[in-house]
C-alpha cells in the first residue's frame, strides 16, 4: 500500500509511518519541520522524507504525481505560534487545499484528516468539538481509527 502523510515527523505522523513501514507499506513524508522533529523519522527503505510544506501547491502536485499514493493521511497543522494568523491560514486552510485538491485528482481512495486544537471553535456557550466527519468534493475525510 503507497500511504503519504503530511506533518509526517510530528508525534501522530511518525508513529504512523513506524506502523505502516512495520506492515511493508511504502510512505512518503511531507513536512516542514516547524512543529515536527527530524529524529522521529529513521531513514530506511520503502520511506521517503520530503521537508517542505503543503501550502506550497506545485511541491504538492508533483509528489502526489510521482508517488501515486493510494491513502492520504492529513496530519499537518500550523499553531506552534498563535499569533502568526498568516501562517496558520497558509497550511492549514491552502495546504488542506492542496491536498483535498491533489487527492481528488490522484484518485485516492481515502483521505484521513486530523484535528488539532483547530478542530475547536468558540461558541457563546464555550469551546465545541467538531466530532462529525468532513466532506471535501466526492472523497471522504474522518477520523483515522477505522482500518484502511
């Protein structure tokens, strides 16, 4: 199975990427490094590490091109810095974007989406959860705990 995952080197991703190169799966990795850590990831075969983000759409196009991924797991976030607005926008609303947009292209036959705390929203009533699954074009996205 191809499976690539952004926000690879984070916590979630790279114990995701052990498991599935554990199983024989082939995983490529993209991730900017800004939250993730370089020493999470072991080089080894059938993985391939790309530092680079998701907002950036031709790098984004050009992996989902040449790695044909069959799954996508969605693990990238911006929110190490809560006042850089600009940032947290550019990845996780353009570099989901991108990803939705290349999946749909690249026939994926899913796409696993993660929240962080960005999956919050404040009401007047206080902090809610967004606990339903979303639903990006004809693919659908939703928590990773079922198999794939």
């Amino acid at each position: 199975m191809k499976v690539l995952i952004t926000g690879g080197a984070g916590f979630i991703g790279s114990h995701l990427t052990d498991r599935l190169l554990a199983r024989g799966d082939d995983v490529l990795v993209i991730d900017n490094y800004a939250t993730g850590r370089h020493d999470n990831l072991t080089p080894q075969a059938h993985l391939t590490i790309v530092e680079g983000t998701i907002a950036d759409q031709d790098l984004v196009n050009n992996l989902f091109d040449n790695f044909k991924p069959e799954y996508v797991v969605h693990a990238a976030a911006s929110y190490k810095d809560p006042e850089n607005w600009a940032e947290d926008s550019r990845t996780n609303a353009l570099g989901t974007a991108n990803i939705v947009q290349a999946s749909e292209k690249a026939n994926v036959k899913r796409v696993f989406f993660f929240f962080n705390f960005s999956g919050f929203f404040l009401t007047r009533d206080g902090f809610r959860f967004l606990s339903q699954p979303l639903r990006f074009g004809r693919r659908f996205c939703g928590w990773f705990p079922g198999s794939f």
